[in-house]
C-alpha cells in the first residue's frame, strides 16, 4: 500500500515539473527575411511570466512595445515595470526580454519587438 502511494506522490511531482518547465520555457522570436520587426502574440496566466529570446548584433537598436487586455502586463527587466522596452545590444548574440502579468486573471498580450 505505501508503495502505491508513494507512485502517485512521484507521478504527481513529476506532472508539477513539467507544467512549471513548460510556464518557463523560452519563445524564440524570429524576423521574417527581409523585416526589422516581429508581432507575438497569446495568453498570460495571472501572476505569471513569459520569455523571449532573440538573436541580435553588437550596437543594434532593440525596442519593444507590450499591451494586454487587463493593462497590468509589462516588461520586467530589474526594477523596471514598464508597457515600453528599449536597449542597446552590448554583444553578439541572444538578447532575453521577460513579461508579467501583474492582475489577478490571465490576460491576451500582443508584443511587437523591432531591431535596427
């Protein structure tokens, strides 16, 4: 019987491992051939974040603009909360941008990155 019980302790520990790798896993954002800019969109748990990651070149521009149906969802970089994003790319390679939805419900969220 304990061993039957300590099974579903493990199965279900290990379902929980997954939805949480899943709530963090990384969207790469890619740029159409040809286009300085990309459109995603989806849905946001309450209290939940998103990340993104995209390749970029050393002294590009990067911007990002963020809306969301309940207006509590914004980027999180440190200690700024904010609808509007914008970076100077130090180095060659993936640059990371997080996203929050500060409310109470889950939310729709259209993010546009742009890069010069």
């Amino acid at each position: 019987m304990w061993k039957k019980i300590g099974l579903k302790i493990s199965i279900a520990a290990i379902i929980c491992l997954m939805a949480a790798s899943d709530l963090t896993a990384q969207t790469r954002i890619r740029f159409a051939r040809g286009r300085n800019s990309a459109t995603v969109t989806g849905t946001l748990a309450a209290g939940a974040t998103r990340s993104f990651v995209l390749r970029a070149s050393q002294g590009q521009n990067l911007t990002g603009t963020l809306s969301s149906a309940n207006g509590k969802a914004d980027f999180t970089q440190g200690s700024l909360h904010d609808t509007q994003y914008s970076q100077t790319v130090e180095e060659n390679g993936d640059v990371y941008i997080s996203i929050d939805n500060h409310g109470s419900r889950a939310t729709r969220y259209t993010l546009t990155i742009s890069i010069q």
